[in-house]
C-alpha cells in the first residue's frame, strides 16, 4: 500500500514536469489557436452553406457548438509528444528502461500531461473567443448546468482514453521505430470517427449506432453531445460506462504491449 | 560470492537484410553479440572495459542494467538477477550514456533531479546531504537553474553524472562519458570518478575508447572483441606485452645523409627532426645511440615509449578484430 502510494507520487510528479513543458512554448499555443479558428470558420461556412439550401434535423446552432469544440480540444486527438518519439527513435528510452517505473505507466503520466496541457492551453482562448461570436457563427451555452458537468467528467475520460490509444500507437512505434505507418492510418481513423472532419451527429442513423459506440466516439463525441443536450441527463450514466469501458480495455492492450516489448527489446545504436 | 557475477553470457541479435531477387523472404542473419563471456567484479572496483566498435561492450552494460536479457548464461549483481528483478535492481544502480541524455532539454538542471528523485523514492534529508556533495564535486552550483539545452558539453555530461548518482548507487555504469570533450572537462571528470570511487567505494565498470581514460582510472581492464572476453587483468601487464618499441626523436647541428641506420629500425623525417622507431630488444638503445652520434653533431634527442592508443591498435590488429 505504502509503495502503491509513493509510486503514484511517482507518476504525480513526471505528470507535472511533462505539463510545465508544455507551457514553455507560447508561440506554438497562439499558432494552433490560430490555426484552430481559422479551421472552425471554414467548417462552420461549409454549414452554413448547407444549411441555406437543405436544412438538416440538428439546429444549427448545435452543429457550431460541436465544431467550435471539437476544434479547441484538436490538440487532445492529434499530437503525439515529439520527445518520446524521439528518444525511440535514437535509443535515448535506454534510460527510461533502467528507471524503477512501469514504461507504461512512465510514458502513461507524460501523454496525459501533454494532452491536458496542451489543449487546455489552446482551449481557453478559443473558447472565450467562440463565445463572442455573433449568432449563427458562435459557441452556444450547455444544455444546463447538469449538462455541463456530465460533459466535464466525460471530457476527462475522454482524455484517458485517448491517452491510452496513444500509449498503443507508441508501443507499435517501439517496434517499427518509425511512427509514420502506424501513425498515419490511425490518424485517419482518429479524424474521421471522432468527429472532427464531419460531427458524428450527421452521420445516417444507422451509422450512428455502431459509430457511437467505438472508442474514437469517446474521446470528444460523447463530451460534446452531453454539453449540447443531443444525450439527454438520463443517458448520461450509460454514455460515461461506455467510456470507462473502453479506457480500461485500452489501457489492458497497451500494458500487454508495452511488457511484450520490454520482453523483446533492441536499442539502437551502440 | 563476488559483487558482480557473470558466466557463459550469449546474446545474439538478428538482423534482415535486403531481399535479393528471386527471394521470398528478407535473409535473415544472426550477428552474435557477446559469445559466452564471463567475468567476476569485486565490490568499490573500477575496471576498464574496452574493444573496437561492436565488440558487444554496450551489451554487456545493457544487460548488467537489466535493459536486455540474453539467451542464455547467467548474471548476477550484488545477488539480483537484472533482467529478472529489474525494478529492485535499478534502484541500486546509475547508469551514464555518454551519448544520450536523461535531463529534461528545456528546464533547469535542478528541476530534473528532483523528478529524478521523485523516481527513486530519494528522501529529503538523503537528497540534501547528496545533492551538497555532488554539486560541490562536479562543479555545478552556478548552474542549477539552467536549462540543459544552454549547457556546454562538458558541462552536459557532469550534471548527467549528479543525475545518475543521486540515489547513491552502489554500481555505476559509464559507456564513454568522455566522448566529445575537452581536456578541461576530461580531466575534471576523471578525477570525480576516482573521488566517488575512492569516497563511496562505488563500483565502476567504465566502457570507454579513450584510454587515458583508462591509464588514469584503471588498474584492471577487460578486452573484448567479436563478443569473446580476450584478457581480463593489470592494465601495465597488457601494455607491457605490446609496449615493444620505443621512439627516438633527434635533431642535428648540420644536415646530415647517408647514414647507415641499423637494420630493423624505421626511420621518419618531419623538418629538422629524426623520428626512429626502434625494438630494444633487438636494438639495444646503446647501440643506437652510438649510431646517431656517428651520423653527426647530436644537438638534442628524446627517447618516447609508443602512445597507448598506438599499442591499443597494434593488439586489435593482432587479435584480428
């Protein structure tokens, strides 16, 4: 129990240092916000402009919620932290191999970090800018109050369980050392099924019932439905057990990965 | 039971190479990295562990720091097998690759041990009294709130040493943690490494290919090439078996020519200097000091043992690696 305790001071700690890296650099916060808005306006056009000719069953105002969303938590989906990589790459994991820690858990606590920080950084002013936003174009208020708090607690789920996909893509990257295949199929994968390219709440309905219920919904899908009400309150509680569901399966696969590499390990270079 | 044990170690690694024609399969071809090697170190030794590139040095200290298991053999420090009880073992060790790093690039140096502190479970009071010695040895007061990437080499490389000691380990491993740097810094290292040994009886296997580091530090040291262990023993009894030759610089008040230079001797001429390389034992130095004295005004001379990494080359020339 004692050792449990001070091994999650462990993971406390890394945590915090990935978080505190990922605020050094401004410049990269202000261009993916930037960038971020940029994409959103497009989208929420492209809406528009559907919209005028061919109104769909979801308000409008809905869909620009769920875009203005899914683009200020991109960061959360898609950024793999460029260190690691790198330490793979050219062997420097070497050391975190001979560390007292779980690599699962080590590299676990420093995708967190990187994802929380990361898109909360970005996040925040995109949010407050969405809000100003005139009508038709802007980021609306939750459902309620309840709404919102069921969409906090499963954004971070949602953040687990996308940092145990990404825990996985670095266990495949261990072994190819090279990220880019494994990286650019799930990428694809991750855009498409989680809602960023097209909200998953256009798809036809019969799509809806399988596409809701694969991990990828789970990351932002399922937050943002709950903020917009699209999930009533009382669905909240099945929606957030899909969620835990597929975190803890994910997090199972990526530490049976992640011991079988360690099994079967080649450094490179010297 | 000594400190470290090590017998019969075998590791090999596979390697595919590119498919010819015809074939339908990458070939595979298995490189054997270390080929039953064994050893003993005795606790607060520091040996030397040296070999061309590729020998299988780093492997060893990869599979001593529970990094690799190998196929087959057995390995023991300190009573724990490293590959099998990997977590309890690398608490009792450090580890330094010269080149690769365990600071974090963009915080201050300071910031990395205490994460690293927070990894080995370090208390407080046991931080503070390490952390007071290794700074004051290593030099690196001024510089604990600067962030490793504003760094020099030199000073890279002693903080990555406070790094991999603060948890007091009782074994260290050093894979060439001089590579790249200045005399300064060599030397500053190298007498931190005799400090730590001698204060703290830490044990210190040292895998380097610069053998002053070796001359200065180690009074034992094991060769390995093709993964075979080829000597294990006093560093002056291996130098002596191919310290033959000795040099003879000299330099004359005229020009002198047609000197009849005695047979078996090489002899190099750079500007006004003679540069003869000579056995003793077939030469003896009196004689050839009689026959330069014949060949003119003798202004002044010098008579050099052979460099050791000379002598280094001329045994893994002779041990064909």
């Amino acid at each position: 129990m004692m050792n449990r305790m001070r091994s999650f001071r462990t993971y406390g700690a890394i945590f915090r240092m990935r978080r505190r890296m990922e605020t050094q650099y401004r410049g990269a916060v202000l261009g993916g916000v930037i960038c971020q808005v940029f994409f959103g306006l497009v989208l929420i056009a492209v809406y528009r402009a559907l919209y005028a000719g061919n109104p769909q069953h979801m308000a409008l105002s809905a869909i620009t919620t769920y875009v203005w969303l899914q683009q200020a938590f991109f960061r959360m989906l898609l950024a793999s932290d460029p260190d690691l990589m790198e330490k793979i790459r050219t062997g420097a994991i070497a050391y975190d191999l001979c560390r007292p820690l779980s690599l699962y858990g080590y590299y676990y606590a420093r995708i967190l970090a990187q994802k929380w920080m990361g898109s909360l950084l970005r996040a925040l002013p995109m949010i407050l800018l969405a809000i100003l936003l005139p009508p038709g174009w802007e980021l609306a208020a939750p459902a309620s109050w309840a709404a919102m708090g069921c969409a906090a607690a499963a954004l971070l789920i949602g953040l687990c369980c996308v940092s145990a996909m990404e825990n996985i893509t670095m266990a495949f990257t261990m072994r190819t050392l090279d990220p880019r295949g494994v990286q650019a199929m799930m990428n694809l994968l991750m855009m498409t099924f989680s809602g960023n390219i097209l909200p998953l709440t256009l798809f036809p309905d019969r799509w809806q019932r399988v596409i809701t219920l694969m991990p990828y919904a789970q990351l932002l899908d399922a937050p943002i439905r709950l903020y917009t009400g699209e999930y009533a309150l009382g669905e909240a509680g099945r929606i957030l057990a899909i969620q835990a569901g597929w975190t803890v399966i994910l997090i199972g696969i990526g530490a049976y990965l992640w011991r079988r590499n360690q099994r079967r390990l080649i450094i490179q270079g010297g | 039971m000594a400190f470290i044990e090590v017998e019969n170690l075998n590791k090999q690694f596979i390697i595919r190479k590119k498919r010819e024609k015809g074939q339908l399969m990458r070939p595979k071809e298995e490189i054997s990295a270390l080929r039953e090697v064994s050893f003993q170190v005795n606790q607060g030794e520091l040996v030397g562990y040296i070999g061309p590139n590729g020998a299988g040095k780093s492997t060893t200290v990869k599979i001593l720091s529970g990094i690799l298991t190998p196929d087959s053999g057995r390995a023991s420090v300190d009573g724990l097998v490293p590959w099998a009880d990997r977590k309890a073992h690398v608490r009792r060790i450090g580890v330094v690759f010269g080149q690769r790093s365990q600071l974090w690039w963009d915080v201050p140096i300071a910031d990395s041990f205490a994460l690293l502190k927070e990894i080995y479970h370090v208390p407080e009071a046991a931080y503070q009294a390490r952390m007071g010695e290794l700074t004051e040895a290593l030099q690196l007061g001024d510089l604990m709130r600067t962030p490793l990437r504003l760094l020099s080499l030199g000073q890279r490389m002693r903080a990555e040493l406070c790094g991999s000691l603060l948890h007091s380990p009782s074994l260290l491993f050093l894979d060439e943690p001089t590579i790249g740097l200045d005399a300064v810094s060599k030397l500053t290292l190298r007498e931190f490494l005799q400090w730590e040994n001698r204060q703290r009886g830490t044990t210190i296997l040292l895998t380097t290919h610069d053998m002053e580091d070796i001359t200065a530090l180690c009074s034992r040291v094991m060769v390995l090439g093709h993964g075979r262990k080829l000597y294990d023993g006093e560093l002056t009894e291996l130098l002596a078996r191919y310290d033959t030759e000795r040099i003879i610089t000299a330099r004359y008040e005229e020009e002198i020519s047609g000197t009849a230079w005695p047979e078996g001797c090489q002899v190099r001429r750079n500007g006004e200097n003679w540069i003869i390389t000579y056995a003793p034992e077939k030469i003896p130095t009196a004689e050839m000091m009689a026959r330069m004295q014949q060949a003119g005004h003798l202004r002044e001379c010098t008579v050099q043992p052979q460099n050791v990494d000379r002598l280094i080359a001329r045994m893994y020339q002779e041990m064909e690696l």
